[in-house]
C-alpha cells in the first residue's frame, strides 16, 4: 500500500482525454460499419452481370452428363447439392437412384443418362441438380457443373423430345416436361 493520500483526480484534464478520444473514435470507421460498406461493396460486384446480355439470350446451367454438355434453363434450378447425400432406395426402377433432403423436402433423384442413351459408370455422378417442375421439386444426377451460360436464341435449333433445343456447338437442352412426365421415365 502506498504511504499517504492518493492525489487530487483532476476531473477536467480527464473530461479533456475523453473528448480527444470520442472525436477520434468518431472520425475513424467503426469494425462493423466497414465490415458492412465491405459486403455492400462485395454483394454489387457479384450481382452485376459480368458481361452485357442480350435481351434473346437465353440463361442456361451447363453440366456434363454421359460426358456430353448438357443445359437446363435456369429458372428451373433451385438448388445444387453434393451427390455424396444421395439415399439409395430399394426395389426402385433403374433410373430412380435414390433421395436426398433439400429444402426441407425429401427429392427424388433421377439417373436420366439411360433415356437420353448415354454411356452409364457406377460413381461418376458427383453433383444433384434440384429442378422445379409442375410444382415438384425433382433432382437430376450429373457428373459435374460447368456453369452458366447465356446463349443467344437465334443460335439455338429445335430439337426431338426430350431435347428441347440443340446449340451450333452440339449443346443439348432438355424439355423437363417431357423427360419428367411419368411416361418419359419408364
């Protein structure tokens, strides 16, 4: 303990302090109003298109299947899922590899590579796309993403069920409707 009083507290040279210390503290940015400019900032970029857009452009997911580039448009596309969360199901038809959860919903996933006539491999199927259809969502095996691609409709030519269209560089874009209606699975 120290021997004596304590000194006087001069109470104005510590108001003084604080003030210096508020106005310095009120110029500098705070952690959090960074932190939040910083994912304003971060948010606009990934929003902003990438490049211009056409109005016939056509927004499309590109993925592989039986080791061909295929497409959905990508308003159907809810969600895309790992694979590796896929249920096998028992005494299922062929092209019914299991369930998995999303969205809070069991999903039937579909191995569609046998009515497109693709080449079929045990374990190549590494992502889910989860689709929207008539109000149902369905999920549908691919090997891999290759991502999104706008494509010019003029570009694009009909194509046989289940294709919809065919791109100029041999891109097959499937009809949900027709590929998911209980004839087109069997």
């Amino acid at each position: 303990m120290p021997d004596g009083p304590a000194p006087p507290v001069d109470f104005d040279e510590l108001q003084r302090r604080l003030d210096e210390v508020e106005a310095q503290l009120g110029e500098a940015p705070r952690g959090g109003d960074r932190r939040r400019a910083l994912m304003a900032e971060r948010a606009r970029a990934l929003a902003a298109p990438r490049e211009a857009v056409s109005e016939d452009a056509l927004p499309l997911l590109v993925f592989t299947l039986g080791g061909v580039s295929h497409a959905v448009e990508v308003e159907a596309v809810v969600q895309v899922l790992e694979a590796r969360g896929l249920q096998r199901l028992v005494a299922t038809p062929p092209w019914l590899l299991g369930a998995l959860v999303a969205r809070g919903r069991v999903v039937p996933v579909l191995d569609l590579r046998r009515r497109l006539g693709l080449a079929r491999g045990l374990g190549d199927l590494g992502k889910v796309l989860v689709v929207e259809h008539d109000g149902e969502l369905v999920g549908i095996a691919v090997e891999g993403l290759e991502g999104r691609r706008d494509v010019a409709r003029r570009t694009l030519s009909e194509a046989a069920s289940p294709l919809r269209w065919r791109g100029a560089d041999g891109l097959a874009v499937l009809e949900l409707s027709a590929l998911l209606a209980p004839r087109g699975l069997g």
